[in-house]
C-alpha cells in the first residue's frame, strides 16, 4: 500500500474507503474509493495542505527526500527555490509542495 511509505497507520478501512491517522486520535487522512477518477487535475479536488510547525519544516524536508519524494515546481517556484514563504492573508506561510503516489499535490 502507498501510504506505508508515507509511514500512515490505517486507522479503519472498508470496501471502497480507507481512514489513515495523520495525528493519531485528533486528524486523519480519508479516501473514497470512486468512478470519478478520471475527473481532470483541479486543485480544489487535489490540493491537500498539512500543518506543521515552523522549526520543523528542515526536518520535513529531510524527511521527504530520505523517502525519495521529489518536491515539484510550484507557483513558478522550481524545487530548489523551496521550501518557500508565500504571503497569504490573514497570514504567511512557509511551504513546499510534492505529489502523493496518485498525483495528488500535498503541500
């Protein structure tokens, strides 16, 4: 399963869904099985954002690339320029951006 190497526990799991701890007992990852995956890339679809705090996103990056997962450009910004500060309302936010093993753009 692809979400081993993300080293996700699987909380629950049915036929057609599956439930992975992101912070055991608080947040947890879900995914649906269905018919509407041929639906075209759309960020609002395919944009999953994680929260970390700020001191660690080096070890974030460490963490990343020691499981191979490559950063991917983003708003212009090529791999190498990122981790990035993006200035969004009401606050700014450091951030890198990769794909899952489906294509899904985690941030």
């Amino acid at each position: 399963m692809s979400f081993l190497k993300l080293e996700l526990e699987l909380a629950y799991q049915n036929d057609t869904l599956a439930f992975f701890w992101i912070e055991k007992g608080h947040r947890w990852l879900g995914l649906w099985e269905t018919d509407k995956v041929d639906t075209p890339y759309q960020p609002s679809l395919r944009h999953i954002a994680l929260s970390i705090d700020i001191k660690d996103i080096e070890n974030a990056k460490d963490w990343r690339e020691g499981k191979g997962i490559q950063i991917k450009t983003a708003f212009g910004f090529p791999p190498e320029k990122q981790p990035l500060i993006l200035p969004n309302s009401p606050q700014a936010h450091a951030t890198f951006y990769f794909q899952d093993p489906d294509g899904n753009s985690l941030e």
